[in-house]
C-alpha cells in the first residue's frame, strides 16, 4: 500500500522527556505565576523547570487549549476559503455521480494512483447505493504520477463523450488492484466501446489542458496536502475518511 502523502502530526511528547531548553519557549507563558519567586535572571530557567515538573498539569491544559484554539482557527479559515471558491468546487461542469440536484454533497480530490483514493471510492459507492439524495463531486488532483495525470485527462476526454461511460470508467479504474498499465487500460476502454486511440489525439487539447488545471490550481489555492481530500459540509478533510464518518458529517447539515 502506497505511502499517503498526507501527515498525521504526532502526539506530543511527555513533558519530562522535554528537553531544557524548551522550558525556555513557554516562559511568557508563565511569568504572571513565576512573578512571585525572588529569582536572578540566570535562576529564572531552573525555576521554570521546577514549577512545570510539579505542575505538569498546568502545561497540559495550556497546550489542550492552544491546540483547540488553533483547530477553530484552521477551520474557520477553511470555511472562508470554501465560501471564497465555491462556485469552482461546485460548478456545473464537474464530474460528479449520484443525485445531480442534491445539497448533499461531498467533493473528493484525488489520483488514479492512490491507494487510499482506492479505499475511499468503495466508501463513497455505498454511500450513494443506499441513499439516492447524495451527489459525489470528483476533483482530479494527479500528484503521484505522470501516469495519473495521463489516466486524468482521459477521464476528462470520456466525460465530454459521454458521462455514464465517465462513471463506469472512474469506478473501473479504482476498483483495480495495482498499477493501471497499458493492457488493463486497453481492456477498459474496449469495455466502454471507446477508442484508445481518439483519447490520444485529444489529450493535448488546450480544453482538456485547462480543465485539468483548474481542479489542480484549485486544490493547492485549498491547501491541499494530497490525496484523498474531502470537502463536506464546509469543511476540509485531509486524508482517508471512512463511510461512517462521511455519513455523519452529512446528516450533521
């Protein structure tokens, strides 16, 4: 299973693995409480060390606090970059399966490639099998590859074909275990009735070029870190999410 590129921050380290000189970070943090101690400036560190080793407490609370502080902020600033661009994640032209006119909706970003795309796109299946008021916006985000970007395009070029042929394209390509190469793409174009060699002559094409270039400059004006991406309920979420969660988040409109 291929690495994701999106990074989970890890836990924060106990506090008395800390190493001295971080004591030093979080000293305004507490001068009101240490203002009481009769201290020289060269004490000051120790003092520090001292009150937070009998108080570790006090530093967890602080740190729980600032780490709900700066989520609020982030999603805040993830809302307004969604109000900002709403009308390019959710234009018109997008491809897109399930209910056309629901409010239900979820945006993916993702890469032909991604394993986790993979994972993700049964997920989004189910959801749309078993309630028929759930649009799924897919956003080509190709980041692994040149042969995603090669597998975007012709997704791209089969939706202006037709768009039924669109979607069975997209869930044969993502229900394939392993590497999409020339014969299984072959296969899958013989299947659709579509020719390889017109999804060659049009792949260039200054349209399809910009299409492309849209859902990518997209992605990075919403701070994506990679795929797969979600966009639900005005809210960002970075990396795989399970059917549940997705479902929870919608019901939560």
């Amino acid at each position: 299973m291929a690495t994701p590129l999106w990074v989970q921050v890890p836990p924060l380290a106990p506090i008395r693995k800390m190493k001295l000189n971080n004591y030093t970070l979080i000293a305004f943090s507490f001068s009101i409480l240490l203002s009481g101690f009769n201290v020289r400036g060269d004490d000051i560190e120790g003092k520090i060390k001292d009150f937070i080793l009998k108080n570790p407490e006090v530093i967890i609370e602080s740190l729980q606090k600032f780490e709900v502080k700066k989520e609020n902020e982030k999603k805040l600033e993830n809302k307004n970059k969604i109000n900002t661009l709403s009308k390019q994640i959710y234009n018109s032209e997008s491809l897109f399966e399930g209910n056309k006119l629901s409010n239900k909706i979820i945006v993916e970003f993702f890469d032909y490639n991604c394993s986790y795309c993979r994972r993700a796109h049964q997920d989004l299946k189910k959801i749309i099998s078993e309630d028929k008021n759930i649009k799924v916006i897919y956003k080509n985000y190709p980041i692994l590859s040149e042969n995603s970007i090669e597998l975007a395009k012709y997704a791209l070029i089969i939706s202006e074909i037709d768009k039924k042929k669109f979607v069975k394209f997209h869930n044969l390509i993502l229900t394939n275990k392993g590497k999409i190469n020339d014969d299984i793409l072959i296969s899958i174009l013989k299947e659709l009735n579509i020719d390889k060699n017109y999804l060659e002559n049009k792949i260039n094409d200054e349209e399809i070029n910009q299409k492309l270039k849209n859902d990518i400059d997209l992605a990075r004006n919403l701070g994506l870190r990679g795929t797969p991406a979600f966009i639900i309920s005005d809210e960002i979420f970075f990396g795989y999410i399970d059917k549940d969660d997705m479902v929870s988040i919608l019901n939560q409109q």
